[in-house]
C-alpha cells in the first residue's frame, strides 16, 4: 500500500464544525504540513473554533466562496496547494428545507469550481460527503460504498450531485480524487441547529426537547475524532478514485440518543416533547464500515460514549454556545420551533 503524505492543504469549510476539527488534528498530527483554510464564513462557520491556533505559522485562512473561480484558484497557486479538502457545505437539512436554492449553489456548483481548478492546476481533491446520499435505508441492510444513491432531501440531493461530479471527473479527465461518506457527527463545536447540540443545550437551559415524530428514527452517531481520523487514513493510505464510509456502523433510535443527552447532564426526561415530523424525513441511516476498517482504521468512541461526550462538552463549554443562541440563531428557532412546540405532545 502506498503511503501518500500531502504537505499543503486547501481545506475549505475549515471554520466549520467538522472542518475545525480536522484542522486542529492533522496540524497535530503532521507537524510539517501548512492548512489553508478557505471559509466563507457563514453563519456556521467561525472563526474562533480554531482561536487557539490562528497564531501557528502553518495556518493560514482565506475568507472566501469556494465558488469563485479566480480566487480558490490564486489560492492554490499562491500557496503552492497540493491537496484540496472539501468541507465546505450548506450542511442543515432542516434549513435545506426552508431555503434550498443556496444547497445547490455551494453544494454542488462550489465543489463544481474546486473540480474545476483541482483539474487546472494538477491537483487532488478529498471530497467529504455523508451517509444522507444513501437515502433511508431498510432494516435489514448496511450501505456499501456501491450502492445506489438514493437521496431523498433537498442537503442530500445536493451532496449525492457533487459525489457524483466528482466520480465523473476522475472518469473522464483521471482526476486523483477520494470521497468519504460520514454518519451524523457529534462532538465540539458542531452549530446548535443539529440535533445532538441542540437538545443538549435546551436541556442545559431547561427548555423542552423537540423530538420529531415518534422519534423512533435511527441514525450513526459518530464522534467527530473518529470521523478526522476515517479521513486521516483514506488521505495517507485511501487508493485514488475510490470511496470509503466512516462512521461506527452501528446505530440508535433518536430517542435512545435523548436519555444519553438527558442522563449525561442530570435532566429530566419530563423536557421531552413530540413534535410535528419533518417533512420527508428519513427513517434510518446505517453503513457498513468494513472497507475503511480494511485500511487499519478503527473508531475510538462507541456511539453511546459518542452522544455522551458531545453532550459533556456543550456544558462545560457554554461561553462558546450561548452567543450563538442569544444571537441571530433566536431567529431561526422561532421558525422551525415556535409553532412546532406550541402543538407538540409529551
Ligand atoms: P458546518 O455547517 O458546521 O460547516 C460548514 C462550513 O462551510 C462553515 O465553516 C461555512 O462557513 C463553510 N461554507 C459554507 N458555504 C461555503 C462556501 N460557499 N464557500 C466556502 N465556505 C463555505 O458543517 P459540518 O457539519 O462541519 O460539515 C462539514 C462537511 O461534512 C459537509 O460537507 C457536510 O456535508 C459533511 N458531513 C457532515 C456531517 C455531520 O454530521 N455534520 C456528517 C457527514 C458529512
Ligand atoms: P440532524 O442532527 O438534523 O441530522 P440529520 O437529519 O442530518 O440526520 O438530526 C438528527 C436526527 O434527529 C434526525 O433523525 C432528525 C432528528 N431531529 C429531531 O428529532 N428534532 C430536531 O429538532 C432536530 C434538529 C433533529
């Protein structure tokens, strides 16, 4: 197997949850490595998830769209790029819900223009996709990295669309490409409108717990180390074109995720409401992680100490959470959950 070790790296949506992780482990990890993130910054991505080291000499960040052409491509050029990683993402499906057009724009047409200039200037490019393109999966099935793509939310179609313009760049012009397709990731500094920070900062302030439907929905909780290190492996030992899940493979109900949320932070269950469903709402993600573990990799978190650890971190860290939620987030809550907890059932 060879071993490729990328040296300067574009990493977009590198203020993002996810994509702040990953900057903060592979600096870590490859001290002679140079990140450059290139972030947008949306109201997801901030800068200070990586205030402890924006004074490294190896960081560096470009505040910018990934779909402008010229400047992703005077950044690579500039900083002698060798390797794109693709966070970058309107990420929300609820939000994709309430304003999809701007999922395609960033979601598809954005990875579009870092294909675009991937193809320009030699470069390869990491995608970083999710388990969502898979579309909801039936019992008694794991999804394998050949399956069909079945995507049934406005996030999903836009992540599946960009999977697949990058397999068709690596087919008709031999891009270098990898994919990896995650599971829901948990833990620091994920934004609070995703489900696990969300309850458990509602349950920190003693508000009710918006449980959609019969919240009997099963997803991949997955800590978002492991997911940086999935990412890891495939970009130092990954073969060129192929693609690789990375999650725990194994799954809970939401509402088994609620009592771990609950129980870590001494809340009552009595916050738990039900709530009117969301629309097209998929029932169960599950993946099938064999060809990523092939590769000597494997999760350090189970997904009950997954949810567990994410939710320790939201108390101990509210001075990063409550400005967001005192802030322009007040907005969107009152318009995905005002009518929704009026209604709702315990
Ligand atoms: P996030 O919403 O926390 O962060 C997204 C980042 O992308 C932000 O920093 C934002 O400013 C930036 N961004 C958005 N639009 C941009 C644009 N047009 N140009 C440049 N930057 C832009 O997302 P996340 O949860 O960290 O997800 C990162 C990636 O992982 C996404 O591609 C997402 O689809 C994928 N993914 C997420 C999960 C999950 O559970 N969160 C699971 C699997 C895969
Ligand atoms: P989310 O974190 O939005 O991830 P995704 O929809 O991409 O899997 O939601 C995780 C699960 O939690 C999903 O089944 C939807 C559910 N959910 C709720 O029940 N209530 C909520 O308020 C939110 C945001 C999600």
């Amino acid at each position: 197997m060879i071993e490729l070790s990328p040296r300067a790296l574009l990493v977009t949506g590198g203020c993002g949850f996810i994509g702040s992780n990953f900057v903060r482990y592979w600096l870590a990890q490859h001290p002679q490595s140079h990140v450059v993130v290139y972030d947008k910054l949306t109201y997801a991505g901030r800068k200070k998830n990586l205030a402890d080291l924006w004074e490294d000499a190896r960081l560096k960040l470009v505040v910018g769209d990934i779909g402008d052409l010229d400047l992703v491509r005077a950044t690579c050029q500039q900083e002698n790029i060798d390797l794109i990683v693709n966070f970058a993402a309107e990420t929300h499906v609820d939000q994709s819900i309430l304003g999809p057009l701007v999922f395609t724009d960033t979601n598809v047409r954005g990875t579009h223009v870092l294909l675009e200039v991937a193809r320009e200037l030699g470069l390869r490019l990491h995608h970083i996709s999710t388990d969502e393109v898979y579309g909801h999966i039936r019992d008694d099935h794991q999804s394998v990295e050949t399956d069909e793509l079945a995507p049934r939310s406005p996030y999903a179609a836009s992540k599946a669309a960009a999977d697949q313009l990058v397999q068709a760049y690596a087919i008709t012009y031999g891009l270098p490409v990898t994919i990896t397709r995650g599971a829901n990731n948990v833990g620091p500094y994920q934004y609070p409108e995703k489900a696990v920070p969300l309850f458990a900062t509602n349950a920190i302030l003693g508000e009710a717990i918006p449980v959609y439907g019969d919240g009997l929905q099963m997803r991949d909780y997955a800590h978002v180390h492991d997911h940086c290190t999935g990412i890891e492996t495939v970009l130092l030992r990954g073969e060129i074109g192929e693609v690789y899940n990375v999650g725990t493979g194994r799954e809970m109900t939401n509402l088994d995720m609620v009592d771990i949320v609950l129980d870590t932070l001494g809340k009552s269950h009595d916050l738990v409401r039900h709530v009117t469903d969301r629309p097209g709402h998929d029932r169960r993600y599950s993946m099938n992680v064999d060809k990523l573990r092939e590769l000597g990799w494997q999760p350090k978190y189970d997904p009950r100490e997954a949810v567990a650890e994410a939710a320790k971190w939201y108390a101990n860290n509210r001075a990063w959470w409550e400005p967001i939620r005192n802030g322009e987030f007040r907005e969107y809550y009152e318009k995905q959950y005002a009518e929704r907890l009026a209604g709702s059932v315990r």
